[in-house]
C-alpha cells in the first residue's frame, strides 16, 4: 500500500510532465481478481507508450541532444519534490523521436547543477559505457 501511495503521489506532482517525459496517469482504482475472496489491490492505470529501453539502444546512438533531453526530465523530478530511487537501463525508455520535447529553460548548466543521486546515476547510465556492461548492477548502490 505504501509503495501505491508513494507512486500515486509522485504522479500528482508531475502532472505537468506527463504525456512528455512520463507516461499519462489515465486513473486509480483496484485491480478486481477473479477470486472475490483474494486481496483487492490498489492500481494505477497508466498509458501505453511504445518505447525502447536504453538496454536495448547501442550506447553511440544516443545523441547528446536526447542525452541531455533525459537528464533534464530526471532533474526535473526533484523541483517537483519527487526522487527517482530505482533508474535502471530498462526503466529509462525512448519514445519515437516525435515524441521527445525538450523545453527551452532546459540548459545543461540548469541540470547538471543538481547533485541529485537520480540524476548522477541516470547521468551513468546514459553517458558511461562501462555500465551498460553485464553486471553493472553491483556498482550502482553507490549512488543511492
């Protein structure tokens, strides 16, 4: 329930991110299973975005300009009071170019000036090839 009511609120507090850098939040409720007798969890129902995760891009075919793009999105999160504590190369996802919106307040002086763990760790995750390696999971406790 926790975890539930941490998510939902992280959503309220990127409102205005979604349908850009996150997925639309489309409605909570509770998942109804089949069984009437099992446990009635709550959910959130968020909209489909076709994407690719950044396991699955080459490393040099990310551009700067998208690199950038998604350090920024990241930054963004903690001036909306919302930390990002569980970045992985499979949860930072790449929409269709179309779909990339960079807005002009976003310079790379504006986000890197954050020392936010989130976005030194997306910053590793997007910028150094050693941890697109097997195994790299080991390392990125130490940024958490």
């Amino acid at each position: 329930m926790e975890a539930y009511e941490s998510e939902r609120t992280a959503y309220e507090r990127l409102k205005d991110l979604q349908g850009s850098a996150i997925p639309r939040l489309i409605m909570t409720g509770e998942f109804l299973p089949p069984d009437e007798r099992a446990i009635r969890l709550p959910a959130l129902v968020l909209e489909y975005v076709p994407s690719v995760c950044l396991y699955d891009v080459p490393f040099d075919a990310i551009p700067p300009a998208m690199r950038a793009q998604v350090l920024s999105a990241i930054e963004s999160f903690t001036l909306h009071g919302v930390l990002h504590n569980d970045l992985t190369l499979t949860n930072i996802r790449f929409t269709p170019p179309e779909s990339l919106i960079r807005r002009e307040q976003d310079d790379e002086e504006e986000w890197t000036s954050l020392g936010a763990s989130a976005v030194r760790l997306a910053r590793k995750l997007l910028v150094d090839e050693e941890f697109r390696r097997p195994g790299y999971e080991g390392r990125i406790s130490r940024f958490k």
